[in-house]
C-alpha cells in the first residue's frame, strides 16, 4: 500500500485498525511492520501539511539522562528508524521540552502517580498541540 498518498486522518485510521487487529491477536508483530511505514508516512504528512515539523520522545535513556537539555528534532527528510521518535509537533515546543526532561529526571524515589501525572501533562501538551503519536513494531 502506498502510506504516502494518504491523509493525516487517513494514516489516523490505518494506525487504529492495526492496533485493533494486532490487539485481537494478543500483540504486534516483527513480520507485520506495516505500521513503521505508516508512522514514517504520517511524519512525511505531518511536515507537508504543517511545512515544519519536530520530532521527539518522552522516555530518554540512560545516556539521554545525563544530558539534560534535551531537544527537538527538525523532520528535514533524514532517515527515521524505527522506534526513534514517539511523537511529531508542528513546532519547537518549550513547554513540551521542559515537560520531559522534568519526567526524565533523577527521582529520589519511585512515585507511579507522579510519573502517571507527568506522561499525561506531555500527553495533554502534544495533543494541545495538534501532534501526532508515532507507533513501531
């Protein structure tokens, strides 16, 4: 299938069929990577139709960590792999940056409700935003 000639809310609706039809099937799977063609054709989409587009990801890892001031990248075309970025915004977005590297930092101790509450704020922003969510398998 040809992702690219589709719409946002097209991509929207393929991204929800396959998470329906791999969820009925208790999960996704390595052979079916379908939905990395359509999340790369949603950051292509995403860019046409808002000219710039940023992308990002909530959890950074160990080496992520130590680097607090953590960034957006500009989509200009470059290769996306797959699991890279998590979500796609139409602009560098301050609050979203300080939103995650707030969720990132070290914590004194473990407190699910605070960290539930954090990924909801970034949620909440992405969305204010008019992002896109970006799924791999």
């Amino acid at each position: 299938m040809n992702y690219k000639e589709k719409t946002l809310e097209e991509l929207d609706s393929l991204t929800i069929e396959y998470i329906k039809r791999h969820r009925d099937l208790g999960g996704s799977s390595e052979f079916d990577t379908s939905i990395n063609d359509i999340s790369r054709a949603k950051i292509e989409k995403f860019k046409e139709v808002n000219g710039k587009c940023y992308l990002g990801n909530i959890n950074h890892y160990d080496i992520d960590r130590r680097n607090p001031d953590i960034k957006l990248v500009e989509y200009e075309g470059q290769l996306i792999y797959n699991f890279q970025y998590s979500f796609v915004i139409p602009c560098e977005d301050e609050t979203v940056i300080r939103l995650i590297n707030e969720y990132n930092r070290e914590k004194k101790e473990f407190d699910c409700r605070l960290l539930m509450k954090e990924i909801e704020e970034i949620n909440n922003r992405i969305e204010e935003l008019g992002g896109e969510f970006l799924f791999w398998s």
